[in-house]
C-alpha cells in the first residue's frame, strides 16, 4: 500500500488547485494489478547454469558483540535463458528485501526459501538473457557454538568474528550462488567499530569514518573465487608485521588476538621459505596481493582463504622456548598444506563436489613433498609415504568406502565427500605411485601444466586426466582413471618361473584386497603399474609393467633365478602384495642395506595386511617384532608397532595381558631407559622424536614402574611450574603420568584447566583427563563432557580418549549411549558424523549391535552419518573376524615369553 499513497495524494492536491468551481465527480482511480508469482521450482541439487552470478557486491554490517548482523549482496547476473525464477542459497538467515534490476528498470521480485538452504527468487515478469542484478537485503545470527558461518569467540573478554564456509555454509553467512563452479570476482565492504580491525582476502582501498564511532572498510576487488573461499575477520586484533615475501614481495602478518603477537616468532620466521618452496615447485610467483595470517582460535577453522589463510591457534601460536619438534612438523606441514591448495584449490578450483579430491588429493600429495625439503631431518617423506598409504589402504579395504571421485547427489553427499581415507589420502598415493613409475620431474612438469592451463578457473576429473594424458602419455591416463571411478584397492601376489636357459619370469594376478570378513567381491581389476625387485647374491634388478587384466608376466633381468622379489619396489605402488611363507622368509632374512628403509616400511604393511586377510596368523607376524624394536631407524620401529596395536588387549585374560606388558617392557624399555626424560645437548629432532615413541610403548604400553613413577613426578613438576620440565617431554610425562594418575593429580589438572586463560592449554588439560584409568574417575571425566561448565568443542576429547582405552572403553560407551543426542545437538553434523566413526574400535559382536541399535534411527539427520556407521559396523564385523582367528595364536606366543 504505501508505494501507491504519495503518487494518490499528488494527485489529490493537483486537481483541488486547478478544479473549476463546480467541478464534475472524479471517476475512480484505477487498483494495481497483483503481480501474478510463478510457482517455486526449487532445484534438486544443483543450481541452474541458466542464471549465473558474474560478480558479487557484499556490503555488512558486523558489531562482535551483538547476536545479529546485517547485510546486502548485489549479485550481477549473466541470465543466459528467460526466467521466472532465480535460485541461489541462504540458511538460516531473513531476506528482507529482493529486488532485480534489468534494462535499466526494476522488476518486482519476491524472496522464498526451499529446504537445504535453497532461496528462490520468483519474478513477477520474465526475466530476458542478458545482464541483470539482484539485490538482497538480509540479517544473519552470529554463530557462538559451532565454528561455521561467520562465527564469533571471546578472547580476553573480546569478542572477535571469525568464518569458516567450506564447504556450504557460507550460504549462512550471505546469500549466494553456494557452489564451486561458480568463481567469479567479489567487492566486499564493512562497517565496523572505528577501533576494530577489519581484514579480508584481498587488500583494504579504502577506510572512512562514520558517525556513532564506526568506519567503512571498502577492499579491492579479488580475483575470482567461489563463495567458500571468502573470509574477513572483525576485532580488536593484533597485527604482526612480518616483512615481504615472494618472488613478486608482497606483505606478510599475522592477525592475532591482543596480547598474543610474541607467539607467532616461529611462523614468521619460516613462512617466508615456505612460500619460496612452494614458488619453485610450480616455477610461480605467489598468486595474489598479500598474505594475511589469521589465527583462528582452534584447529578446525584452519583453511586455504586466499590472501588471508586460516592456521589455527594450537598450530601458530608457540610460546618462545616451546619449540618442540611436534609443534615446528605441525606448523610447517599444515601451513605448506594450506598454502599449497593457493595453487591446488584457489588458482584452479574444483568444478563440483565429486571433484574436491582434485583440491584435497593434490595439496596432500605437495605437503609431503615441500615438508621434506622444508626440513630433510624430519624424514617427512618417508613417514608420510609408509603411514598415510597404509591409512589410505585400510580404510579402502571396506565395502562401505565410496570411490576416489564420489558422486554426489546430497549436501550429505558433500559433507561425505571429505573424506581423510580417500579424498585426501588414496589421491595423494596415486599420485606417488605415477612418481614412483614416471618419475619426480615429469609428474612435477604435469601438474604444472593443470595449473597452467585452469588458472582462475574450474577443472574436472576429466580436465585433470586429460593433462596426464598429454603430458605423461595415454598409458599413464588410464592407470590413473582405473583407480579414480572404483573403490578398493588391488592385491598383486605372483609365482616365479625358472626354467634352465630363461629369463627367470614372474607370473603376476591382481585382486581386490580385503580382509577376512568382509562380504565384498574381490572381482575387480585395475591398470596396475607393478614395480619388482629382485635379487640373487650381488646382483639385482628393477622391472615394471603395467598390469591390466586378471594375470600378466614380467620377465627379470637376472643371469639366474633370483633368491627373493619384492613386489612393490621402493614401497610406492598403491597395492597390497600378497607373499607366501616361502617367499616372505628371504626378504626377511636379506642383508642389511638390500632393501630401502621405505622398502622395508611396506613390506611390514603388507605383512599386516596379510595378517588382516588371514594369510598369516598374528601371532607367527609377532616374530618379526624384536628385530624393528631395535633397529636403528626410527620409522621401521613404528612400523613393527603396528603388529602390537592388532592385539586387542581388553580382551586377553588377565594374566595374558600382564605377559604382554610384561614383553612389551622387554622389548623398548632398555632403549627408553638409556635415552631416559632427559634430552642431551644437541640432540636430533629424529632422536627427540624416537624418545617419546620409547617412552610411550614402555611406560604406556608397557606400565614400566620405573619410568611411569618418573612421569608422573615430571608432571606434577610441570603443573606446579612450567619451566621445570623439557617441552619435548611435558605431553608425553602428563599422557603416562594421567593413565597411572590418583584423585590428587586429576584435581590439580581441573583446577588448571578452570584456571587456563588459553583455550588451547585448557583443551589439552582437559583432554589428559580422558586417559584416567581409575573408574570414579574416568567417570568424573566423562561427566564434564556432558555439563555446561567448558566448551564441548573442547572436552569431547575426553570421549574419545576414553572409547579408545581398553581400560575405560565400557564406561564410555555407557556415558555414550546415554548422552549421544544432547551431544549430537551441541555440535556440528559432520563432528557429530566423527563421533558415530569412533564406534569402529568396538571388536564384539554384542556391542555391533549396540551400536547399530543406537545409531541408526538417528543416523540420517547428522551429515555424513549413514556412511559413518556403515563404515564403523562393518570395521567392528572385521574385527571380531580378526580376533577368532588369531587369539589363540597370539596366547600361545605371549605365553612362550
């Protein structure tokens, strides 16, 4: 009514002015016609290509401290079709006001919302192909429980305004086209208090104050990006300037909460380097205007935003003198990771949701790599390669596991999506598999050329496969796609051929690997590239071949036949290899130096995985654990660990599970008492490391009663005064000494952990309390997750720690069960989906069907759940195979001790 009362008045007075003095009756004026509003079409899914955004306008109003803000995005539209409608995203938010401009005029224009976040736009006219813009008005509530949106967390007694939007969440925080193939440039523009700090991805242009003690902070236009990757901050920060960076310098800081600029020393120090590792390795200067660092109060938050990276608090934030080799791995890594996916992600952006192992795949793969040339001591490579391929195989050997590119068909198919086993992982060994068989620089040299040839664009499977194609040749493009589109790994076993006169000859077979239990098929096949080793006296060979059916032959270049063959030569090839007894024992028993460490690595992984699929009895696989408990090299220790966490130890009668501790003991506990809780002078961060995994088998696994009485005076030193204990040794001290721990010692953790003014130093504090071991207090614990007195962001790792000790596991699963929905409630979907996969170390079949009674009425509301539990009744079903085959064998050896 009121857009039509000041044209009527006009009217009114106009006639009265000029009226004669006996004027004739006014006839009536005529009603507006009543737009006629087509009816909502919502899409299924994905939105209409038809009506593209070209370039978003955002302006908003953002106050920390107040629960609400507001907002309005211009959207300039390509209409490529007529339309009635225009769908886009907005969750949780008031869109007061819709208008569209086309040709110069308006269009009358109504906002309504759909489910899933889907807002339309009905037109009271059509809409002509051409140019248009869509103007929304809207308000938005400030997250304070959950990390996603535009969130807001107190520091000092501040608030601050952090995002966090990948991957569709920020259609909570602005109206949006919410989708990654839609990339295109954004204006943004702020209004803030005149004292807060206000930064986003691309450089400020300009700042001007406004009345009430506010400002606008207007910033350059970016380069073009989908909606998740937009980020700001608001808050009375502080800066930390940090030089130039780059081979085109730009600048780098550091956006810290007040007060906590000193910690950021280390990270200043080595990003610089950082971005120059990541600048050769593409032979690209670093892509946009600026690095900003924002510190984000948690590790989830952590984020590739371009221009200004998201790295959380207990990553970035070191205190001078705490400098341990786990935090210094931590930071380098996870920054190399984040600014890796600025080429791997933002440069060229995956087009849908099945392809975000394209961003995720190929920055996991260069994290590794830039790690171990960032810092060739850690042995990154080696590491990553042995533990990040056996986690990739694992979690590939369940039915449940969806292929490397997952349709996607839901936002819980997204949420799904990523996946750690797969989207992150299996990609990245691929990729060291094609390394491995091609080659470092010509796989280098392809990706380079899929950077090259999507920049600031969208790239698909497809895109991706046919680079391989023309770069590293046909051949190499059909191995990679036949591991792309199906779950699963391979199983490579061979026989050997030896006839007098002959090349001796390998007679090789694949099948899906899975383990004993499972009820998938092993009918499967792959172009597998296969990579051999073999040897006989001095001489040795390394042959390849691709192997694409069911069976195939590879000759050997020996003189004679060999005395052992390696079937997955420098551990690279992304399979498991199947080994009789016969032919494990020579590569058991070859000279020191025959094989690579990494050689070494996989073939202790694929001795487990042999023990999985029931090809070897676990207790025969623990022979081979003596020999890595003392060898020399840090990651073959671990990988002889493996065989000992097979052993489901809560269920060994008592007097098993002290042989065990007591073996244990023998076997780590003369090297964890010569290295002792203190560190020498110029000590290897290798030898740091190789301390605490020690210490932890011995006095952990182990209960040594010397060195866990050490423990747990170190840690009462260390909660009385942090200096008095090594940082390198304070975690490991607090872990033994917590499992041991007595009421006295849990109550001076709590009363520091209420005391914490640092969110990340109480999290840990509270996160110790999860390994008591004694009952009331393990109840205790768990208690706390469920109150109201500390974040639940941070205590749910007490759950997890309590669900995975064998001591505690029954009483968690009891507080689990009845306090799963409150939970659930209180945390993001997809943190809640993490906690429907913890239920995977269960290893009985009456608490399978606990677990699926409890689960799966309530599955199918928590994204990415179904598949969770899927995964997890399936991972137990394994298990509980696993421990009827092997208990009695690994009884009968424990009690040979």
């Amino acid at each position: 009514m009121r857009r039509f009362l000041l044209p009527l008045l006009a009217l009114v007075t106009l006639h009265c002015a000029h009226a004669p003095e006996s004027p004739a009756p006014a006839a009536p004026l005529p009603s507006p016609a009543t737009p006629s509003w087509p009816e909502p079409q919502p899409p299924a899914l994905r939105l209409s290509e038809a009506v593209r955004p070209v370039r978003y306008t955002l302006d908003l109003t953002m106050l920390p401290s107040e629960p609400t803000y507001s907002g309005t995005v211009t959207i300039d539209l390509d209409v490529r079709e007529p339309a009635r409608q225009v769908w886009l995203h907005a969750q949780d938010l008031e869109v007061t006001q819709a208008r569209v401009l086309t040709g110069g005029r308006a269009v009358e224009a109504r906002p309504v919302t759909a489910s899933e976040g889907r807002l339309g736009v009905l037109l009271a006219e059509p809409l002509g192909p051409g140019q248009a813009q869509l103007i929304l008005s809207f308000q938005g509530h400030t997250e304070r429980e959950r990390s996603q949106g535009i969130y807001s967390v107190e520091e000092g007694g501040q608030p601050y305004l952090y995002t966090f939007f990948e991957p569709i969440d920020a259609r909570r925080a602005f109206p949006c086209f919410d989708e990654p193939g839609f990339k295109v440039p954004w204006r943004l523009r702020f209004t803030v208090k005149q004292e807060h700090v206000a930064l986003a991805n691309s450089p400020i242009a300009s700042e001007e104050q406004l009345p009430g003690g506010l400002k606008r902070v207007t910033f350059a236009e970016s380069h073009p990006m989908p909606s998740y990757l937009v980020a700001f901050v608001v808050g009375p920060f502080e800066l930390v300037e940090a030089g130039l960076i780059g081979r085109n310098p730009v600048p780098l800081r550091f956006i810290v909460p007040r007060g906590r600029g000193a910690e950021t020393a280390y990270a200043a120090r080595v990003t610089p380097r950082i971005i120059t590792l990541l600048e050769d390795f593409f032979d690209q200067p670093y892509p946009y205007e600026k690095l900003d660092v924002a510190v984000v109060p948690r590790y989830w938050g952590t984020m590739e935003h371009p221009g200004i990276v998201a790295l959380g608090q207990p990553l970035t934030l070191i205190r001078p003198g705490e400098e341990t080799v786990m935090r210094r791995k931590a930071y380098a890594n996870i920054a190399i990771h984040e600014l890796g996916h600025y080429w791997f992600g933002n440069v060229v952006t995956c087009r849908w949701w099945d392809d975000i192992w394209l961003n995720e795949s190929l920055t996991s793969w260069l994290d590794t790599k830039i790690t171990d040339q960032f810092e060739p001591s850690w042995n990154f490579a080696l590491d990553g390669q042995a533990n990040s391929l056996a986690y990739a195989l694992r979690v590939d050997s369940l039915t449940a596991t969806p292929p490397l590119r997952k349709p996607i068909t839901t936002n819980d198919d997204i949420i799904g999506s990523f996946d750690n086993g797969t989207t992150y992982a299996k990609g990245a060994a691929l990729l060291n598999m094609l390394q491995g068989w091609r080659g470092p620089e010509p796989v280098r040299d392809m990706l380079r050329a899929h950077v090259r040839e999507h920049a600031w664009g969208v790239a698909t499977t497809e895109d991706f496969v046919a680079t391989v194609d023309r770069t590293l040749g046909t051949d190499t493009a059909r191995v990679f796609q036949s591991f792309i589109e199906q779950p699963g790994a391979p199983r490579v076993s061979a026989t050997l051929e030896c006839k007098a006169g002959a090349q001796p000859l390998l007679k090789l077979s694949q099948e899906r690997f899975l383990p004993a239990g499972s009820t998938g098929s092993k009918a499967q096949k792959w172009n597998v590239p296969v990579c051999v080793r073999a040897g006989r006296g001095k001489d040795t060979t390394r042959e390849c071949t691709v192997l694409a059916a069911e069976t195939g032959e590879l000759p050997l270049s020996l003189s004679g036949c060999p005395s052992w063959v390696l079937l997955n030569a420098e551990g690279t090839g992304y399979y498991r290899s199947g080994y009789t007894r016969e032919q494990l024992a020579p590569l058991l028993a070859t000279a020191a130096g025959t094989l690579t460490t990494s050689e070494r690595l996989t073939l202790l992984g694929d001795m487990k995985a042999g023990v999985d699929r029931g090809d070897v009895l676990l207790g025969e696989a623990l022979k081979v654990v003596p020999s890595t408990a003392s060898d020399p090299s840090r990651l073959v220790l671990e990988g002889g660990v493996q065989f000992l966490s097979s052993i489901r130890i809560e269920l060994l009668p008592e007097a098993d599970q002290e042989r065990f501790r007591k073996w244990v003991r023998a076997l780590y506990g003369p090297r964890a008492r010569a290295l002792g809780w203190k560190s020498a002078p110029g000590e290897s961060d290798d030898v740091k490391a190789l301390r605490q995994q020690l210490l932890m088998l011995a006095a952990g696994m182990g209960q040594d009663p010397a060195l866990s009485q050490e423990a747990g005076r170190l840690a009462r030193a260390w909660l009385a005064d942090r200096k008095a204990v090594e940082p390198e040794l304070a975690r490991p001290a607090l872990q033994i000494a917590a499992r041991n721990g007595d009421a006295s010692l849990f109550e001076k953790i709590l009363t520091q952990a209420r005391q914490a003014q640092d969110r990340n130093e109480r999290a840990e504090l509270l996160g110790l309390l999860g390994g008591f071991r004694e009952p009331a207090l393990a109840k205790r614990a768990l208690e706390l997750v469920a109150g109201d007195e500390f974040d639940v962001r941070d205590t749910q790792h007490i759950l997890r720690t309590a669900l995975y000790r064998s001591e505690t596991r029954a009483l968690a699963w009891e507080f689990y069960q009845r306090n799963f929905d409150a939970l659930a409630s209180r945390l993001r979907s997809d943190e809640a989906g993490r906690l429907i996969g913890v239920t995977g170390v269960f290893c009985e079949e009456s608490r399978r069907a606990e677990v699926e009674a409890l689960l799966k009425p309530r599955v199918a509301r928590l994204e990415g759940g179904p598949r969770e539990l899927t995964r997890s009744l399936e991972a137990i079903r394994v298990c509980v195979e696993s421990e009827r085959r092997n208990q009695p064998g690994v009884l009968e050896f424990l009690r040979r001790q």
